[in-house]
C-alpha cells in the first residue's frame, strides 16, 4: 500500500503531459482582454484624426464661404463616414466668430468604448472628443 502511494506520487510528479495546454488556456483571457485595450487605443486615436479633420474642413469652408450652415454640414460630411464610432449627440460643429475676420470652428463628439456596452453598465460608455481650429475669413 505504501509503495503504491509513493508510486502514485512519483507518477504525478514527473508526469507534465497537459501543462501547456492548461497554461494556455489560463492566459487566453488576458491575451484577449490586450488585443481589445489595444484596439480601443487605436480606435480612439482615429477618432481624434478623424474630428480633427472635421474641424479643418469646417474652417476652410467657413473662411472661404463665410457661410455657418456650409461650415457645419462640411464637418458633418466628414464626420458621417466613421458614425459608427460616435455616440449620437445634439450638434458636432460649432463656428464662433471672435473679432471682425477671426473666427473658432469647433467639433464635439462623444467616442464610443466599443466593448462595453451602455446595456450592461446601464449609463452610455462615451468618451467626448473636442478640437478647435482659429481662422480668418477671406474677403
């Protein structure tokens, strides 16, 4: 019995076969969870290219049209090709004329987190972007 116990004992410690299988399967997790972090950052950081071109395309349409509707809907067409990362929000661009030819454009919105669902937290998971671009009108 004593000598089964020891047999038994010395099978289980020189027997690996399975480790890296298990081992695998215990890092899968965290792997993965990695790949989505890194995704996010890289979704965020086309996201604040694509606003940024949003306000650049504003400006230039308000300095050469002086024009605030054209303006706003030239940043929305920009802004229209990657709606799927934003959240809905009330406007995206703004123009705040600042003296008599210098004006601000600016274009809020709100970045979806794309793996975490407003349905499971129960609040939206939005990130708001901002960027501002100083013009002047031409005449």
């Amino acid at each position: 019995m004593k000598q089964q116990k020891i047999r038994l004992i010395n099978l289980i410690k020189h027997n690996q076969r399975g480790s890296a299988t298990i081992e695998f399967i215990g890092m899968v997790p965290f792997v993965f969870m990695l790949l989505m972090i890194v995704l996010q950052f890289f979704v965020a950081g086309f996201a604040v290219f694509s606003v940024q071109s949003a306000a650049n395309e504003s400006a230039k349409v308000y300095a050469a049209t002086n024009d605030m509707v054209k303006a706003e809907t030239a940043a929305r067409d920009v802004l229209i090709a990657n709606s799927n990362l934003y959240a809905p929000s009330g406007s995206y661009s703004s123009i705040s004329p600042s003296g008599s030819e210098a004006f601000t454009s600016q274009v809020n919105v709100n970045l979806k987190i794309l793996f975490l669902p407003d349905e499971i937290l129960g609040y939206p998971t939005t990130i708001p972007i901002t960027r501002d671009v100083k013009g002047r009108r031409l005449e």
